[in-house]
C-alpha cells in the first residue's frame, strides 16, 4: 500500500528540475537512442511543442536515418554541435518514467560498461515500452477522500460495515487502486455509496502492480540469535553493504523478509534481485504471505508483455512497495528504495552475457550508495569477488552458521568410481543407497549436469562423431524429440540410426544426460515416481511449480536434474543426494572452474536434510584424492573459496586484479584475430604492458566457433579499474570507426566467462 505523499514527492522533484533550467527560446532535447553508438543524440522538440513541455525521463518517437526510435529524454540543453536538427516526432509519454537518480545511474553503468547509454535505456524498460506503448495506456483509477471525507472519524458509518471498512482504509493509508480495493473485495457498489455520500472520488493514476494468486498469510517464526545479529547490523540510515554468508536452510531469505519489512514500515520500497532460475511461484508466495497488505511487482520473463509493463510502472511511479526480479530489474527506477537485496549473490545469471555486459548484483550495490541505503549479498556459497570484498573489510562480513528450525547439516561422502562396475553411470553402493532411502518412505535427489539422452553419438566402426557444422561442439542425442541438438546455437538433426559416413548401425550413444538415466532408474526403481527436471520438462516456472507438486506433498520419489534442482527449491523430505559426476569443475581451462564446481556442489548438497531428517549427500568421483575435493568436502565451501582467493592473489586474477576483455567474432577467423592484434597495439600505445598493467592474447575463446562465428578475446588485467576504464573507453572510440560489418566486437567490463 502506497502513502498517498509518494505521487507528489516524484512530481515536485520534476518541477525542481524544471525551474532549475532556464527557459530559452531554442532549447534542445538530448536523448539516448537504441543503437550501438557511444552517444546522446540532439532533437527539437515535436512539432506543436516546447521544450517547457519536455522532462527529462520522457521518451520520444525520434527519426533515425530511414526509421522512427523510441528515445529517451536525457537533458535539455540551448546549444548543440550539430546545425540542422530534426524535431522528434512524437512524445510518448505525459509523465517521465525515469526519475533523476535512475537516469543518473543508467548513465553511470553505461559508462562503466563502455555501453551506449541508448542501448542501456531500453535494457531497462519491458518490452511493451520499449517498443513505445504509452504508459498512460496502464492508467488506474484511484479512490480518494473528499475533505468531507476526510474530516469524518474512523467510528463513522458505523451502520454500514462495508463502507466503514473503506473508509478506515482511506483515511489510515492514503488513496488506493481499483486493483487493490477489488483485490480486498471491496467492489465498485462499495465505493459508489461513499462517492454517493460526497466522501470519496475517482481520479486517474498511476498502475497498481497486479495482484498475485491468494496466499494464506503466514506469520514469521521467531529469529534465532544468528538471524537477529545480522538484522540488528544493518543500518537504515544510511548506504552500507553487508555479505551474508550462510549456510542452505540456515534461514538467509528470512532475514531478507525481516529487513523488507523494515523498510516498508518507513515507507520505503525494497529490491530483491534473485537468479533467473531463483523466481519461483514457492518464492513468490513466500514473500506474498508474509505481505498480503502490500503491493508486489514480480518482474520475470513468465509475464506477458503487458503484464511485465504493468510491473514496471507500478514500481517506477513508487506505488508498488515491494519489487522482485531477476537481473534486468536493477534499472527499474525506484522512487521510494529503501533496501537492496540480493539473494545468490554468487549466480552467474546476474551477469548479462550479452549486449550490455551487466552484473546486476555489483551494480545493486552502485545503486544502494548511489541512494544512501542498505545493500545485502546473501549466498551459502559467495562469489570470490564479495567475499574479498568482505574479507578485505569493504563490506560487513555476517554469518548464518546453523540451519534453522532442527535441520541438520548433511552428512557427505565421496564414492570412488575408477575401477568400478558401474551401471549407467552409477556405483552399486549408491544404487543401494537409493533403494533404502525411497523404501524408508523419503525421497532422493540424483543430479545430473547434462540434459538430453547423451552428450555424443560416435560410430564405432569409422569413428564418425556427431558434431554441431556451426559451433565447435558435439551434438547432444535427444531420444524423446528423436533429434540430435547443439546446445550452443540449437541446430537440430534428425535422429540418425546408421552411420551418415559408413552406414554402419554400430552407433554408441557416449556418456549419460538426464534422459538416459531417468530411463534407467525408472526401470530400476519401478515402484516410485521418477521426477526429470531439466530445461526440456520444464518450459515454464509454473511447469517447474507443477512438476515438484509430488516432491512437495512428501511421498518417496526419485528426483532427477539438472542445476535447475540445485537452487531455491525448499523440499523437506529429500533426505539423500546423489551428484553422478562430481569432477566437472577439477580440469577445466576456465580458471573460474573450480569456484563454480564447489558452489554447485554446495549448493545441490545443500537441497539434502533440510526437514526434521537428517540428509546423506554421496558424491562420484573418479579423482577421490584430489586435493580440491578433500577441501571441500573436509573443510566446506568456506575454507574451500578462502583458499581458492590465495590463489588468486598468486596468479594475479580477479577478484585481486580487475579484468576486462574485449571480444571479437567474424565467420573469417582471422578477421577477428587481426582485429584483436591491432586492439592490443593500440592500447599497448595508451599503456604500455607493466606489472600492474597485462595483456593476454588475442586467444580463441573455449568455445571457439559458435554459430559460424570464430570468437577470440583479448584479456587485459589491471591494478587499478580506473585506467582500465579510460584505456577502454578510449579504445571504443577507436574500435567505433571499424568498417567491417561482419566482425563483431564486444567490451566485457568484469567478465565471467571465457566461453
Ligand atoms: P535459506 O534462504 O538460507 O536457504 P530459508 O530462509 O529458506 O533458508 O529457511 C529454511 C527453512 O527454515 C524455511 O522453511 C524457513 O521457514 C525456516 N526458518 C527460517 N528461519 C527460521 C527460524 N528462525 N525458526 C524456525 N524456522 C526458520
Ligand atoms: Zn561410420
Ligand atoms: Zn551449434
């Protein structure tokens, strides 16, 4: 529920900026357009306009060599390099829907992206404003007092229940929404009879998020003393950054509804960033019953394009107090934010891969200080950047180290698999395991980090390997959609059953995905339900939501996955966990491996024992002894990231140094490279390589050609952000003037992936 002040408080901040700016007869409109230039762009106002009716924040439909552009305000300014300006055509929007300080941190990522602030603008609309939908088009209408209204006590209308109840509402919260009333079922006959009574009136405002599904409303437990520390540190009055680094189950996200509602009981709005995979309908009806009074706007790829608009202007106008989203939902402009938090902190989805290389979860905490209030990063297993971060005293470092309520931390051993008799991929002593546990009446947890039937299908008479023609990568062999599939650009084949280049029939299906296995335990433990959950089962959130319904109810079944299980999913009976293959991360090129292997295996051990029982986790590996894995699984995740940072700081690698690449891709391979070399020689000329300052490369990228592109990348490492920043900034510059239309470069500010 929306104080009624929230509406004024953004429009008198409008009117600031306003008399703010002198009003002279040629005023320029300078907006950021959708396209991959590093520049604002000057327009006159539209015709039959001035700029007086111009604020920043508003878009506009702008011609753009042959084509019209949804543009974004940015400033209004007197004078301009160019002569011959064009009108924009069309404004769009009666109100801005950026406020100040969201155009000011859009242009701050931006630049610290090396992106076009043009591009970044429409990263953070929804898509139907994007494309230029008006957002009057969302308009609500709102029911207020009169003064007569509001002059009356709270005992008033005693004789009509309905009416009094209204009326209560109004005068303790402030004008409210159609959505909202109705959602109270207090319906449009209610209303009318206090309109009637000259109490009340409709006016037109902003939208009010859409409601969610009914949930019970749940109270909160009571805080154990960990829970209550971490609370009581975090200050509101303030910008301050805190890690929390707790345990699965040790109760993080209660900790993150306690300080929302902190914040909402000051009036504030709070942001709650989770990974893609994160926003579940179980989240969304956690937060919901925890806060059936007020207004959530749940911002996810799930909603239709209407819908998502709704969300987002709700939020941007302040009338929606609580916002949940996965990455893109750091841009949504927050009026009222109060508190910023961010769950998963370590999920490689915050990191946009593409276009504006974004990390949400370091620009959450750009934001919290650019707005004076608390930022939190929550994970059981935190990113090495944070934890540095808290480690170096940059951020509060708290501790959640026991799980909540009776759980038990789990018990982990590791099966050797070398030498063994396995049967599709899985030692007998699990398969034991597994067996026990379903007749025990619980339930078990297989991970598999491979969808699909199986990653390669080989002949075994000419050695004929199934292989992507666009991507350097096999083919996956999808049995049940009878196709072979890239998983890197999506090429498909029919299935094959002789060999396209000996004819031979002796094809073997290499190694086990989920299809394979599900096949085989299903068979094998024929008496229980087997649960496959992968990208190809579970289309949509609610697919997922449907899918777990069995795992939910607490009957034995065997739950089979990919990483979609390892997160975020709260199943109390599942009592053993089995990972097959445990050394995914153990050999990898990508020095970020083994921090993704051990958070993984954290994370997906940590789905065992999280109810009254106590949870097994069996782990396979065919390198037991090595060292990585006795660490971890001696010493946890803790010890384990502390000392994977030692290493770092050896090597030289982010978090200790930063990083950025710029990329390069071209279907002439060594269009790219050449591109790269002469990249290099230029920033080599700006400055030169030294201890603090090192290039790497050019060099193929792991995944070299994908998509019929070969991609290289030129690594640059530095001491100190700040002249990587200026170095970049002026080698876009540069780059901008490339005449290749085929070669595609990129700057990754932070890069996660080397792929
Ligand atoms: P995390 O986010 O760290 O994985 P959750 O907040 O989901 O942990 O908590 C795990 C379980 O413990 C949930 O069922 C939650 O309701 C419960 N829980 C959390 N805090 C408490 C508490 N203080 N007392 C009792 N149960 C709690
Ligand atoms: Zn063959
Ligand atoms: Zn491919």
């Amino acid at each position: 529920m929306a104080p009624q002040e929230v509406f004024h408080a953004a429009g008198g901040q409008e009117q600031h900026e306003r008399s703010a700016r002198e009003v002279r007869q040629r005023a320029i409109l300078r907006v950021a357009v959708p396209v991959p230039l590093r520049r604002l762009f000057d327009y006159l106002p539209p015709e039959g306009l001035t700029c007086d009716d111009c604020r920043p924040g508003q878009r506009f439909w702008v011609p753009f060599g042959k084509r019209s552009l949804v543009a974004v305000l940015v400033d209004v300014v007197d004078d301009s390099p160019f002569d011959e300006l064009k009108p924009a055509l069309e404004r769009i929007d009666s109100h801005p829907v950026f406020d100040q300080r969201s155009r000011q941190f859009l242009q701050w990522a931006a630049d610290y992206y090396q992106a076009p602030a043009g591009e970044l603008y429409a990263a953070a609309l929804p898509v139907a404003l994007r494309k230029g939908k008006p957002a009057d088009h969302w308009a609500e209408q709102w029911l207020e007092l009169t003064t007569e209204g509001k002059g009356l006590p709270e005992t008033a209308l005693a004789r009509a229940k309905k009416q009094q109840a209204l009326l209560q509402l109004l005068l303790s919260f402030g004008r409210q929404s159609r959505t909202a009333l109705n959602a109270r079922g207090l319906n449009s006959t209610v209303c009318k009879a206090l309109i009637e009574r000259g109490l009340a009136r409709w006016v037109s405002g902003p939208t009010a998020p859409p409601p969610l599904e009914d949930t019970e409303p749940k109270p909160a437990p009571d805080l154990n003393e960990e829970q209550q520390l971490a609370i009581d540190a975090v200050a509101f009055d303030s910008f301050s950054a805190s890690l929390l680094e707790g345990t699965t189950g040790s109760g993080k996200t209660e900790v993150y509804l306690r300080l929302m509602e902190r914040a909402l009981r000051e009036g504030k709005q709070a942001l709650l960033l989770v990974p893609e995979i994160g926003l579940t309908p179980q989240t969304l009806r956690r937060i919901a019953a925890r806060f059936p009074d007020f207004g959530i706007a749940a911002l996810h790829s799930g909603l239709a394009d209407g819908e998502r608009a709704r969300a987002w202007l709700s939020a941007a106008s302040g009338v929606a107090d609580i916002v949940i989203g996965t990455r893109s939902a750091i841009f949504t402009p927050l009026p009222r934010l109060g508190v910023i938090l961010v769950d998963e902190e370590h999920d490689g989805s915050f990191k946009q891969q593409d276009g504006v290389r974004y990390s949400a979860r370091d620009l959450s905490v750009v934001l919290a200080k650019r707005a004076g209030v608390p930022v939190m990063l929550g994970s059981a297993t935190p990113s090495l950047e944070s934890l540095h971060n808290a480690l170096s005293g940059r951020y509060q470092h708290l501790y959640l180290r026991h799980r909540a309520g009776n759980a038990r931390p789990p018990q982990i051993s590791l099966v050797p698999t070398l030498h063994q008799q396995l049967q599709e991929g899985f030692a007998p002593q699990v398969l034991r395991h597994i067996g026990e546990t379903l007749s025990r009446g619980e339930q078990v947890l297989v991970f598999i980090n491979r969808r699909g039937y199986a990653p390669a299908l080989t002949c075994d008479d000419c050695g004929w390997l199934a292989d992507c023609p666009h991507c350097s990568s096999k083919l996956t062999l999808h049995r049940r959609q009878r196709h072979l599939r890239c998983h890197h650009c999506d090429y498909r084949m029919r299935e094959v059953h002789s060999c396209p280049q000996c004819h031979s029939r002796n094809l073997n299906a290499l190694g086990a995905g989920t299809e394979r296995s599900e096949d085989f335990l299903a068979h094998t433990f024929n008496q229980f339900p087997v649960i496959r959950v992968d990208r190809d089962t579970t289309s949509s959130k609610q697919a997922l939501d449907r899918l777990l319904e069995p795992a939910r109810n607490g009957e034995p079944c065997l739950l089979l996955g990919t990483q979609m299980l390892a997160k975020g999913h709260h199943l109390p009976r599942v009592t053993l966990v089995v990972i097959q293959d445990a050394d995914g991360g153990l050999f990898s090129a990508d020095f970020r491996a083994p921090e993704r292997m051990g958070q993984l295996l954290e994370q997906v051990a940590g789905r065992a024992g999280r109810g009254d029982l106590a949870g097994h986790v069996l782990l396979q590996s065919r390198y037991p002894e090595h060292p990585m894995l006795q660490l971890l699984l001696n010493k946890g995740y803790g010890a384990f990231a502390r000392q994977l940072l030692e290493e770092r700081a050896l090597t030289q690698l982010p978090p200790i140094r930063a990083m950025a690449l710029v990329r390069a891709e071209c279907e002439e391979a060594r269009w790219a490279e050449e591109f790269l070399t002469n990249a290099r020689h230029y920033l080599e000329a700006l400055a030169p390589p030294s201890p603090q300052l090192q290039y790497l490369g050019p060099v193929p990228a792991l995944l070299e050609r994908k998509s019929g592109r070969f991609r290289f990348y030129l690594q640059i490492t530095a001491e100190k952000r700040g002249l990587l920043q200026q170095m970049l900034a002026r080698f876009c510059a540069w780059a901008e003037g490339n005449k290749n239309r085929r070669l595609r470069w990129a700057v990754d500010m932070d890069a996660q992936e080397l792929s």
